[in-house]
C-alpha cells in the first residue's frame, strides 16, 4: 500500500492508500474506490470502429479540427491542469470554443463570483476554525463523501476539539442524508433561496421582519438561524447546484454573498462551493491564467470572447453553431438535452477518455488515456483552490491525456 491522491471528487483526499498490484484500497468512500478498481477499458485507439495506433488516431484528430470552422472542445474537469493547458492552446490554435463542464453546473457562481469577489477560505481554515458550518444546496453525505469527517461536521481541528465545538445547519428542498447529521434542517420552497438570503440580510442588518414565514420557512426559524450565524465565532457557507441549478442561479449565490459581507461586519465568515469533480476548478482557472475567462471562451476571431449564453457546449450545439468536437474526461452524450446531443451525432467527435461511456457510441475518433492517479501524473485542484500533486503509482501503455494533446499541438505547429 502507499499513499495517493483520489481523483474522483473535488475533496481531491491526499491520505487514501492503494495497492497496484492487488487493485485493493484503504481509506477510500465508496465513490473514490469505485475509480480506483478495475473497469472496463478503453482498448485502443480507433477511427470509425477499427483500431489504429496512437499516431494514426492523433493525426485524425488534428485533421479534422484544422479542417473545421469553428470546433468545441469540451470537458477537462477530470484532468491534470497540464492536459487543460494544452488544451486552451489547442482552442486558440483551431479557433475553436472552449468550455468545460461548470457551464452546466457551478457557472452561475462564477458569474456571481465575477460582479462580487468571494470573501473564500480554505477546507483547512473550515476544519481548524469553523464553530458553524452550514450546507445550502448540497448534499455532502452522498457528493462527498469524506467531506464531513476530513474537514466539516465531524472534523477535529486547532480550535475546534470535537463535535460539540461546532453547530451544523443544512439547508435544502427536501430532507438529505446530511441533513440527517445537522443540528438544524432548513427546508425551503424550490426556488425561494434568493427570499430566505434577502431575509437573513435583513436580520443582520437589524431590520425586522413582519411576515410569518419566507420561502417556506418560518419568521422563528430565521431569527434562529441568523443569531447563529451572528455568534459565530468563524463561520463558512458551503453551497452547492441548489443554488446554481435553481431558479434565481448567479442571483442566489450574489445574494448568498451579500449576505456574508454583511456578516463579516460583525464577526468572521466565508462562502465557497462544494464543487463536483476533482480538478473542475483547474479546468476553469487555467484558462484564466492563459485568455482571462473560465468557461465558455470563443476563439473564432482570433482572440477570446466570453460570453456564457452564447458560447457555452450546450447553447452552441444547440444552435449549430460548431461542426465538430473534441471531448475531454467527459461524457455529454449522457448529460447533455437532446437537442445538443442531437447535434453532437451529426458533427465529427473525438474523445480523449480512459472509459467506454454514451460519447463513445457517438464518437469517430476515439482514443483511450491513461488514469490520472494511477496511471499519470500531474497537478490538479481541491475544490477550496489547493494545487495538488498527483502522482503515477502504474507504468501503462496508455498515453496521458497531456502527451496526446501535446502531440496534437505538435503536428498543428507543422502545418
């Protein structure tokens, strides 16, 4: 056994062990020792259903991105932030559109994130300070797993001893799995999250509220909930596609924001989404590094244009507006509205993926890579923004989803 790092959600756990030889694992939730077992793979590289080599499957792929107008390149929240590097270059190159997978679920955020700053902080400021710890919008219990015990609820830490130090409150539609762990459950009506914020700030700021009840909680239960957010000693919001996903979307994370600036006047508070996979905050934050924007990036006029409800993979498949795609550690054929996916199966479509999934059916090229954590290395991010090192614990003779898109750069800097 030795010590890995799991790249499956964004908890991104440093501590898990694993054994190449047996495939066996130590310290594992059910969702990391899912990916750290053997599946199903990915033979070899193929053109149409016939298997070719490496080579032959890469110049393929350059060819029929060079030869497009105007190619999506989507997905990159399941790979190392040296594969997304080469991917943004990639994008600019083809003058192509870029985007990744928080267009379809933490995207709102950003764009709140964008017109508010975010007063953030670490998971290990969350594990060592944080007296009250509330989750809105999101179930950690089933998402991830290993969040409560490693840096929240039963986290222990400098100053928070054990499970008393620290009050819990979860917010949601309906009863969860965490909820069940909470001290209190906040049940709200689907899509009042942006009423129940504006009234807690209104709360804080020492107004009063002549109505009985707010989004489906009661006038009680916000005063409850305010006095414990006032009191806190450090307090951290986690929020999670309940807020993104749901009516209001960047309005509801703004105003969740609003809400901790306002409480940061009287005490210490920060806000952070709970994001899904292990390097989704990479696939956004190194083209921000390279072009300035996170997602949903159109390079087609030779410079990058940011523009979520034109260019993001859903809204240009569903307009047509692309005529063929690259897809990276991601399977949109599953997620993606028929529309989209309609779109897709008309258009030429190459996957970089270690798996067999629904984008496989529908893809010309396919080529298999190796698995980041086992089989490659690199460097990706927690969910709170933390780079970490992950490292290759298995020679393969699959290629990394780095030196594929490397070598596809290669050949295109030829032409």
């Amino acid at each position: 056994m030795e010590k890995v790092v799991c790249t499956f959600c964004g908890s991104v756990c440093d501590d898990v062990e694993f054994d190449p030889n047996t495939f066996s694992a130590r310290k594992f939730c059910a969702l990391g020792k899912s990916k750290f077992s053997k599946k199903e793979r990915i033979k070899s590289p193929m053109i149409n259903g016939k298997e070719v080599s490496y080579e032959e499957a890469i110049e393929k792929a350059v060819e029929i991105l060079v030869n497009s107008k105007r190619p999506l390149l989507y997905g990159w929240a399941s790979t190392v932030n040296e594969a997304i590097r080469a991917g943004v270059i990639l994008a600019e190159k083809v003058g192509g559109v870029y985007d990744q997978c928080s267009s379809v679920c933490h995207g709102p955020g950003t764009l709140a994130l964008i017109e508010e700053g975010i007063p953030g902080g670490t998971l290990g400021t969350i594990k060592n300070r944080a007296d009250v710890v509330i989750f809105w919008g999101c179930n950690p219990m089933e998402a991830h797993p290993r969040h409560a015990t490693r840096y929240s609820v039963m986290a222990k830490g400098f100053l928070i001893k054990d499970r008393k130090d620290r009050k819990v409150i979860v917010v949601d539609v309906r009863e969860t799995r965490s909820a069940k762990l909470a001290d209190i459950f906040v049940q709200v009506k689907p899509g009042y999250d942006y009423a129940v914020f504006s009234a807690l700030r209104m709360i804080v700021k020492g107004e009063d509220i002549d109505i009985d009840e707010v989004g489906g909680v009661s006038r009680d239960k916000l005063y409850e909930v305010a006095e414990i957010m006032m009191n806190a000693k450090y307090g951290a919001i986690l929020y999670g596609l309940g807020l993104t996903q749901s009516r209001g979307r960047d309005r509801n994370v703004e105003n969740a924001i609003k809400l901790v600036q306002q409480l940061n006047r009287k005490t210490r508070w920060i806000i952070w989404p709970m994001r899904g996979h292990y390097n989704v905050v990479g696939a956004g934050e190194v083209p921000t590094w390279e072009v300035g924007y996170q997602y949903a990036i159109d390079f087609s006029r030779g410079y990058p244009r940011f523009s979520p409800s034109e260019f993001s993979a859903v809204e240009v498949l569903k307009r047509r507006d692309c005529d063929s795609a690259l897809i990276v550690a991601s399977d949109p054929v599953a997620h993606f509205p028929k529309k989209a996916v309609e779109h897709l199966k008309r258009i030429p479509v190459i996957q970089i993926d270690p798996f067999p999934n629904m984008t496989t059916l529908v893809a010309d090229v396919v080529i298999p890579s190796a698995i980041t954590g086992i089989e490659a290395e690199g460097t990706a991010y927690r969910m709170d923004g933390i780079p970490l090192r992950v490292k290759k614990i298995i020679d393969t003779e699959y290629w990394s989803d780095e030196k594929i898109l490397t070598e596809m750069l290669k050949i295109i800097d030829k032409r």
